[in-house]
C-alpha cells in the first residue's frame, strides 16, 4: 500500500525513475534466480482513427504484419476475391461522403473528438514466462491518483489513457512461485497527417466499391452522328432503363448503380498511396494513433486545388438517384488551415506533423496529354482540339517551364504556417511514368486495353514522345522543385527543401498500362484483347452480349493483383464506369447515351493512373521516409518494463467473469 500512496503523491515520471533506480541490481538477482524477466506491453487499439470500427483496423494488422504494404495489399485482393476490401469500410469512417469530418466520431462506442483526442484506447499484456495461474494487481497512475484492479495475467487489460501524460502501469504478479513486480509507463503520440494534391494522391482509378457491370449492352452514339454511328458496351448492373440509344433514361435513375467514392467530388478512395502510408505507420508503430485528414482532389492544379477551389468531380449518390452536386470543392489548403486552427482552439499545443503531397501534373495538362495520345480518330481528335481537351507536349514543356516553378514558389509560402516553417515535413512523392514495361521500355502502344471506346488507340510515334518528354523532362524537373536543386531558385534552400520520395519510379519500370502476364486475372487474359478485338462491333448482338469472349462483364475484378500498376482505358470503364456528373449543367448532355459520355465514361474513372497495387507500392517508398521526419524509430525504446524485486504475497483476490480485463 505503501507503494500506492507514494505515486498517489509524486510526479508518474519520477516514480518509474526511483523504482528503476532503486531495483535494477535486485532485479538482475531476482532473474537468475529463476523468477525470469517478466515485461509490461502495451499497444494503441485501432490506432489509424479513420477507422470508426476496431475490427476494419485488425484486418490490415493482421495482413501487415511483416509483410511490405504492395504484399499486404495483394492478399488482401485474394482474400476479397478481387472485390477490394474498402467496399464496405468506406462505410464506417470518420469522415462522411461529403468530406465533413464527424466532430465527435464513435468509434468503437465511445465518442471521441477526431482532430484533438484527449484519451486513447490501450491494451497492456504481461509478457515473459507467465507463472501458470498468476493474478496480476495492475495499478495506473496518469498523476491524478492510482486505481487498482486484479485479473488473470494471461488476459490483456483494456484502459484508456490521457493524452498528453505519461501513465504509469504497474502488475503485482502472485503465484504458486512467489511474487514480482513490473512497472511500464504508457504515453500515446498522436500523429496529426494531411495528404494534398491531385488525382495520384486522391486514389483515382480506385473506387472503394467498384461498378457492378451486367451481361447485357448499353448503347453510346459516335460523334459522327449517324444511326450507324453506334457501339455498345456492358451496362451497370442492375439498371432496367433504356439500354438502346433511341431509348433514353434520366440520369437519376442511371445513377443508383455508380460506383462509390469514400468522396465523390474528389474521387478520393481509400487505396491512395498517402491513406495506405498513413495506415502503415500506424500498423508498424504500435504506440502511436494516426489521425489522418485526406484532402486530395482529382483534377486539382496549384491555383486551383491547392490555393483556391476547383470543380467537383462527382456528386455524392443517393438512394433516390437524384443528384445534388456542391458544384466546386474548397481549396484544400484552405480546408487544411481551418482544421488547424479548430484543433488548436481545442489542443492549444496541436500541431501538424506531416503533410503528404503530389501535385503538378494538372499543372503541365497531363490529362490532355493523355487525350492526345489515346484518341485517334480524326472527327474526335478536331472536337477535342477545338474545344481544348487535348495538348501537345510543346504545350506540356511551356507549362513546366513557364509556370510550375511560380506555382511551387506559391506553394511553399502557404505550407510554411502550416508546418512550423519545416518544409522537410512536407513529404513530397513524385509521379510514375505510367507508359513503361519490361523494364523501362516505353509501351508499343496500340488499341489493346483502349478498344473500350471506338475512336482510342495509343498511336506509338505520340505516345513514345509522351514517354520520354514524362521521363526526362517532366520527372527531373518536379525533383528540382521539391529540393530546390538545378536552377531552382528559393529564398531559403536548406529550410525550403521538402523530403522527396522517387523510389518506386524503378518497380513501375516494369509494370505500365501495357504489362501483361500469365499471372493475370483469367477474365483480362480470355476477355481484354492484346490486339485491340474485345468488343462485338455488331450493334444487334452486342445489345445483349458485347463481350467477344462469350463471358459476362460482372466476372472482372478491379482488385486482382495483375501485371500493370496503371488502369487502361478498360479498367477505368470495368471498375468505375463514371459519368462526370461534376461538369457544369451547361456542359451536362441531357441523354445519358451521348457520344461525350461515352468517352469520358471510359477514362473519367481513372484512366492511367495507378492501381491499389501501383498505390500500395507507392506507400512502400513513401513509408520509411515519412517515418524518418518523425523520428519513430527512435522515439520509443524496445524494453517497456523492469522486473523489480518479490513482494510480499498478497490473499489471493477473486478471478474475474470476464475473458479481457478493464479498467475503464
């Protein structure tokens, strides 16, 4: 009891000094001996605070554990059958489809303030040779007073501890064998995260629940206008509406089967490289919480983005189909600055650790880089020249030299405030050149994995001047910016050099949008043509079956690990199939089988950008540097207890009912 007063009374840190003082010597006799070097563990519990339930936390632990992010990600996929596992977690998360962070969220039933915790779940284990029928007295002392509690010391302890202190846990251990004493102190560090950017930060090509597609055929008009002019290719499943083009259906009702968006207007999911690296700090770290606020936006640029506001990309479903779109999304850095200012109103000392980027490709028009290499046809490529969808690689260079450098100067002035003036905490991950394969040949190009739409194919001479202008120009350059190197010039460049992540460029060297293996999903190999022949041109026997393979569209799985780490223009329609729904009402087609529909339906979800798979081994390079500027392999050490000497053997105390002990 004595023991007990004594930390009722004095300062948690000094008591585990004096006790591991007073009993280091006494407890190396006391191990050889016998009694053996009993330890206190102790892990946060659903530490990655997006999650609302435990359980969605548990399944990428238990996947994780001493797996790389891209292994986990890839059992995962198995494990789903190729389903994705976000399709239902994108339901229980602290973040609604709107973007709104839920301020208090329950998680695991018990309210908690999402920006600025003040108390976080913890599980204690007694480790070590366990004397067989041990009671364990565990008493906790945050500075406010000791409690008591007595359980099995084969079961964890559950209690939740203040954020903010240090708690001192101590197990009186008594046995057949005699009694011991070890003591660990408990301090959480909540690790505050951002991610901002674009569509490769966002998870774009990745829906949380991808498109269910049907058997059946749905009609889109050619540009050209004519009856002829028609192709069909695999509707949504569960739409009875107009599948033929002289039978039109609103879009509300079209809209009931789209795929789904964690947040539909930025089309940001959950497989994104920066919420998989959030998510892996926090599984690698046991003693830490991350508290993540995901704020990448498809399509967003530096101007308008980043510094100021930009169009939504989707609208946020609803049962009754209508749609109801907020029409622009807030800049993010925006959004960002008032999350840190409400948090510090509440937590005076909360700070942001860390800042997950990828921007600039908006920036140079990447999009229409893209358009400019897929689209083929003459009649398309004047409507998309005239109207400004595609661009040039001249276009792309004036860009990246005449603006980028500006926009990243702008850039780095709005991010200063925000990380203390530390930009090395802006962890700065750079793009993929998506048109590479075996090894870093660029791709040939043609109509394979582009034959879901009639007027695509990857002409080789534009494609390979993409290529080369991405990988020679266009990456170097995004380096020089991040670290102020060749010609960059910034006011202060040890101060202004962000931490630059590229690793991973090599991996995707051998996995572009025209990689192709045997260990491919059975669907791609017999389904998706490796020349350009997927689809039924005959619009009579295409209207009820327009795959030439014979098999039904519902079969593909968006989340079977497969060769290429970057969607063609196939996947983008198999797994999110999406109709821009974000476009201004006068640039809405009022029929849903409109010819602009059916292209930006085959590319507006997600055309050559990464995978899960692409994403996750994005998050495997990004991962130790992120924990590097946190300092976590350093910032807790490996022993969490002593031993100290026996102590007299108290009555024995009554077995608890139930299996986990709680001192909350």
């Amino acid at each position: 009891m004595a023991g007990i007063l004594l930390r009722s009374t004095m300062p948690a840190a000094l008591i585990a000094g004096a006790l591991l003082g007073m009993f280091t010597s006494a407890a190396e006799a006391q191990t050889a001996r016998g009694y053996g070097p009993l330890q206190i563990s102790w892990e946060v519990r659903n530490r990655f605070r997006l999650f609302r339930e435990e359980r969605d936390f548990l399944l990428h632990a238990e996947t994780g554990r001493g797996r790389s992010v891209l292994a986990s990600e890839q059992l995962l996929a198995i494990q789903s059958d190729g389903r994705g596992w976000a399709r239902n977690t994108v339901n229980r998360l602290c973040i609604d489809l709107a973007g709104r962070v839920s301020e208090p969220c329950t998680r695991d039933n018990v309210k908690e303030s999402y920006l600025t915790p003040i108390d976080h779940p913890v599980v204690l284990r007694l480790t070590g040779p366990v004397p067989v029928g041990a009671t364990c007295a565990w008493t906790v002392d945050d500075g406010d007073g000791p409690q008591t509690s007595t359980f099995d010391c084969a079961e964890p302890v559950n209690l939740r501890v203040r954020y903010g202190r240090t708690t001192v846990v101590t197990a009186d251990v008594s046995s057949s064998e005699g009694s011991q004493r070890v003591f660990t102190e408990v301090a959480v560090r909540d690790i505050f995260i951002a991610g901002l950017g674009d569509s490769i930060a966002s998870g774009e090509g990745n829906p949380d629940r991808p498109i269910a597609l049907a058997d059946e055929g749905f009609c889109f008009r050619s540009y050209l206008g004519t009856a002829a002019a028609q192709y069909y290719r695999p509707s949504r499943a569960g739409y009875k509406g107009g599948r033929a083009c002289e039978a039109p259906d609103s879009l509300a009702v079209w809209q009931r089967h789209s795929a789904l968006w964690f947040n539909p207007a930025c089309h940001r999911s959950l497989y994104s490289y920066q919420t998989r690296t959030a998510l892996a700090l926090a599984i690698r770290y046991p003693h830490i919480a991350v508290t993540y606020l995901p704020l990448a936006c498809t399509g967003a640029t530096i101007a308008d983005g980043l510094l100021g506001s930009q169009r939504a990309r989707d609208c946020l479903p609803s049962k009754s189909g209508s749609a109801s779109c907020q029409g622009t999304v807030n800049g993010q850095l925006a959004e960002l600055r008032e999350a840190v200012t409400a948090a510090k109103r509440r937590q005076s000392d909360r700070q942001l650790d860390l800042v997950l980027l990828s921007i600039g490709a908006n920036d140079i028009y990447f999009s229409g880089l893209v358009a400019d290499v897929i689209v083929d046809t003459a009649t398309e490529r004047a409507l998309f020249r005239r109207s400004g969808v595609m661009a040039s690689v001249d276009d792309a260079r004036s860009a990246m030299t005449r603006d980028l450098p500006q926009g990243f100067a702008k850039l780095r002035e709005a991010l200063k405030p925000l990380v203390g003036g530390d930009l090395s905490r802006v962890v700065y991950t750079a793009y993929a050149n998506p048109t590479l394969s075996n090894g870093g040949a660029p791709c040939p190009g043609g109509r394979a994995g582009f034959d879901i739409h009639p007027s695509f194919n990857a002409q080789p001479q534009r494609l390979a001047a993409v290529s080369s202008f991405v990988e020679n120009e266009f990456l170097p350059q995004l380096r020089a910016l991040a670290l102020c190197e060749g010609g960059i010039l910034c006011r202060n460049p040890r101060a202004d050099r962000m931490t630059f992540v590229d690793s991973h460029q090599a991996s995707f060297a051998s996995h572009g949008f025209c990689a192709r293996a045997e260990s491919d999903p059975e669907f791609d190999r017999q389904c998706f043509s490796a020349t350009g022949d997927s689809f039924d041109s005959d619009i009579v026997t295409a209207a009820s079956q327009p795959m030439l393979c014979g098999r039904s569209a519902g079969e593909y799985r968006a989340y079977l690990p497969r060769a290429r780490w970057i969607r063609d223009a196939n996947d983008s329609y198999f797994a999110a199939m999406t109709y821009p729904q974000g476009l201004p009402a006068s640039q809405q087609p009022s029929d849903i089988h409109d010819a602009t529909w059916g292209v930006l339906s085959a590319v507006y979800g997600g055309a050559v950008h990464p995978t899960a798979e692409g994403h996750a081994a994005m998050a495997d390079a990004v991962v130790p540097e992120a924990a590097a500027v946190l300092q976590l392999d350093a910032a807790v050490p490996e022993v969490t207890s002593q031993p100290v000497p026996p102590i007299p053997a108290a009555p024995e105390a009554p077995r608890p009912s139930g299996r986990t002990g709680r001192l909350y």
